[in-house]
C-alpha cells in the first residue's frame, strides 16, 4: 500500500480468464462448469486490456484468476505479453493434472512474479472433499513442489469456514512446510456456491485473525486476509506492527475484469460500471460512481460508517452487498460496536459457529 494512491490505481487487479474448471469447489464464487464461454475475452482482447493496464503505471499487478486459467491454451503467452509490458503477472491456478511441471516452468520462463495455489485442508482427505475432486491434494501438492523447483515464489490461498476453520493450525505448519512466502486467508463470502456453506461466527472470526496476527509475527511467511478488512481492526486494538496503515477493499485499491469483460469493484461485488473492449478500464477505475463512492469511508452507513477504524479497516463491501444488496452497509462478519454508536446492527446472519 505504501506510496500508492488507490484513487488513481488498485493494489490489486484480478482478470478472471475464464470460469471453465475441472474442480467442483463448494466455496466457488463463479459456479465454474467444465467448458469455456464463447464470449470470453479474445487473445486480442486480453493483449489490449494488459495495454490499457499499464497506464495505471509501472509494475501494476495483474492476477490472472479462473475458473483454471490453465484452461486457456493462450496462458503462456498472456504472461509473456504481460510481462513484457511492465506489469507483475501473477496467476491462481486450479489444482488439477493440467497444472504440470512443464506448464510450471513454462509459466516461470515466460516472466511469471508468483503462483497461488489453493488449499483448503490440511490432508487429502479434507482439502479433496471440500474440492470436489479425489486427486486434487496431490496435484496441488506436487505444483507446489514444481514451483519451488523453478524458483518461482509460491502463495497459499485458504477458504475460511465452518468446515475448515478447525483446520488452520495444521495448515499454518503445512504453509512453512511448502516454503510459501504468503499465506491468504479468505474469508467466506456468500456467493456462487459458497451460498451452502456455513460461515464462522463474527466472534469467532475476531478470534481466527487474532491468531493470524501472531502467526505472522511468528513465521518467515506473510499472513493477510481476503474479504476480512476487519483484521486489520484486530490488529490495531492489539497494539502489533503497523497496524494503522490501511489496506484494499473492493473497488477500493482492488478491481476485477470477468471473463466477459465486465469490470468490477470485485469478483465477489459483482456491480458492472462498464466493459473494458468498449471502455478504458483506468478511466472506468478512476472515474465511475461506485467505484468513487466505495473508496470514500464517509460514504460507508451504520456502524461501519460510525467506526473509528474504518480508515484502516472499511468492512467487507462484498460481504455487505451479499446480504443485504448494498455495498455501503455495515459488514455483518465484523463484531465491533464502536462506543459511541447507537443505531441499527446488522442482521444475525451467522449461526454461531462455536
């Protein structure tokens, strides 16, 4: 975050390349199918979207996300393309058998910053089940090895949830096992699949960042959170490192470009302020309402606009939009109450997840 406006450029851009997948993950937020979708964007199109990207500046960070990216035959030279560009390409495959070692090295050569790999459950048995497909712990597993190999840095993406949470310390040990230099922590928004899924409580989830906040204080890995702004609040309160620099919310240092080309503040926001093959995405970025309201904490209703923290934290706009239609409501994840504040709270969406 340091040095970036986000007014003018995200942290983060994410390119969804495609929704075709071979996994059937319970949490998917795209409800991946196993084709590609005739109107994907082109090889054309996606060289002129990474042409566009870098007016944002040099080295704007690219995630290239799926569905499996790998089901695109053009993956390869996206990156190069990219690369060749100025912008930090990074990619987060599907744990399936196209994910090779060739392809791997493949993907290093072509100038790739960092592969993400997901992981769900500490064993094969947990991680298969909540992915859907028997194999896929063993796959991942063996990209990891392959991305070490090629000196390529590696990231762990896990999915927080009733089903998983018991799991987290064996993952933290499995992380440093894998030589991973990010751990990612998602936490469930309720949306495509994961509509089934059951959340951890607001409190609970206060207690889960609390202790990520020790791990990454603990482990030579860095720990941050997805769609849990909140845990910068956490941190905060506990007086640890730094904890008052703020970080991206959707729309907000974050945007996200669907297969279709449709830009939003994020793939779990799914609000279109336009379709970059019709318009310029930085111009779209920069200069659409929602994404200018979404980056104004005033703008931000109930306790989190009421919050002392909101500058540093700013609740899950995702989360918020999930449940209620509006992306500028109070995040219902979030437990805090700010003290002044007397107003409505969110609904008690959560079981209670102890």
């Amino acid at each position: 975050m340091r040095g970036i406006d986000t007014s003018e450029r995200p942290v983060v851009f994410i390119w969804e390349l495609t929704q075709a997948c071979e996994l059937s993950c319970e949490h998917c937020r795209a409800d991946a199918q196993p084709h590609r979708h005739p109107d994907e964007l082109t090889t054309s199109e996606g060289k002129q979207l990474l042409d566009n990207l870098t007016e944002f500046g040099s080295g704007q960070l690219v995630v290239l996300s799926g569905g499996d990216p790998c089901k695109r035959d053009d993956l390869v030279e996206l990156i190069e393309y990219g690369t060749d560009l100025g912008l930090s390409m990074t990619l987060t495959p599907s744990g399936t058998d196209a994910l090779t070692r060739e392809k791997i090295e493949a993907l290093s050569a072509a100038g790739l910053k960092r592969l993400a790999l997901s992981i769900d459950g500490p064993d094969p048995e947990s991680h298969d089940d909540f992915r859907g497909e028997d194999g896929s712990f063993e796959q991942t597993m063996r990209a990891a090895k392959a991305a070490n190999d090629a000196g390529l840095p590696l990231q762990i993406n896990t999915t927080v949830c009733q089903r998983t949470v018991e799991g987290l310390p064996a993952l933290r040990e499995l992380v440093g096992d894998l030589e991973a230099v990010l751990w990612s922590v998602f936490f469930l928004v309720p949306l495509g699949r994961g509509r089934v899924l059951d959340p951890i409580s607001p409190e609970r989830s206060d207690e889960v960042m609390s202790w990520l906040g020790t791990v990454s204080e603990d482990e030579d890995f860095a720990v941050k959170t997805t769609e849990a702004p909140q845990y910068r609040r956490v941190l905060a309160q506990g007086a640890t490192e730094n904890n008052r620099r703020g970080g991206v919310i959707a729309g907000d240092g974050f945007a996200f470009v669907s297969h279709t080309g449709e830009l939003y503040p994020s793939g779990f926001l799914p609000e279109s302020v336009g379709n970059v093959t019709e318009q310029n995405p930085v111009e779209l970025y920069r200069e659409s309402e929602l994404f200018e309201r979404l980056r104004d904490r005033d703008e931000l209703e109930g306790k989190c606009g009421a919050c002392p923290f909101r500058s540093v934290c700013g609740g899950s706009r995702s989360r918020a939009y999930a449940y209620t239609g509006n992306p500028l409501a109070s995040d219902p994840l979030c437990p805090y109450v700010p003290p002044e504040y007397d107003g409505p709270l969110p609904a008690q969406e959560f079981a209670d997840g102890r």
